[in-house]
C-alpha cells in the first residue's frame, strides 16, 4: 500500500473526467551483481514518479526513468511520461460531496498495460531469465486506487 498526495489536477463531480495529478511516486530496484559474471551487471533502477490519473481515459500515467550504471542495455535515463495502467472504475465506490467540498473514489482497480509489463520483463526479468521469458502480461492486477480530493 501507498500513498500519494494529490499536487494537482481537475475532474468533475462525478469522478468521470479529469486528470489528478500526485506528486511522489515509486522505485523498483533489482541488483544483478550475483548475475555471472559476478559483480558486473550493477543495479537497475526503475522511478516512476508524479503519477497522474486520467479518470476520462481511464489511465494512469507516470515520468519513467530507468538506469543502471554498470549495463548499458538497462541504463535508458529518462523515457518521459508514459501511460501504464488501465483503471476501471467499475465496483467502485464514487461520492461527491457538495458541503464539505469532496469527491471520493474508493476500490477502483488498476491493471498493467501491455507496453508496461514488456518494460518490466525486459527490464528486471530477463537479464535474469534470457531473453524472451516474461513474467509481466498486460491486463495482469496492478491493485487498488482510491482518494479523496478537496475541491474549490
């Protein structure tokens, strides 16, 4: 479980357009240095920080780095902003609240995208396993998400 605090954004009432925008975010690091040879391969770091939730689209999007100083293949520095998560919002629990000024999205849930889990296999799985093994699929459960925004 995390928690992000919400740096920005808009989105209606109903929670069914806008874009929340959090600021933090999250580092996978997996260190290769037991991989043969030992003590070559180094530790990739993958951030994804400022996550922004697209609630029109039903996406979430992340700034994405990923390095590793020891492996050139796995030290791609900064690819930008990129979308990695599919939300449905179906099951959730949606209020608004007009007299304390809230919206509240409770147990949506997230799902990896397709792009997203090639990133992470290609990334933390095979300089492990070889080439072409995965562990990542798109549609796989990312988890939950829910927030409560203060509105104007």
């Amino acid at each position: 479980s995390a928690a992000f605090p919400i740096g920005g954004g808009t989105m209606s009432p109903t929670a069914t357009t806008g874009v929340l925008q959090t600021a933090g975010g999250l580092t996978l690091t997996q260190s290769l240095e037991g991989a043969p040879p030992p003590g070559t391969k180094g530790v990739t770091v993958l951030t994804m920080g400022n996550i922004w939730v697209d609630l029109g689209a039903k996406t979430a999007s992340v700034e994405v780095t990923i390095a590793n100083e020891k492996t050139a293949e796995l030290n791609k520095g900064s690819l930008g902003r990129a979308s990695i998560a599919d939300i449905n919002l179906t099951g959730a629990t949606i209020t608004s609240d007009p007299i304390n000024r809230t919206v509240s999205v409770q147990n949506a849930s997230a799902t990896l995208q397709a792009v997203t889990a090639e990133v992470l296999n290609s990334v933390f799985v095979e300089p492990v396993e070889g080439k072409g093994k995965g562990a990542f699929a798109g549609g796989d459960p990312l988890g939950t998400f829910s927030f409560t925004a203060q509105t104007q």
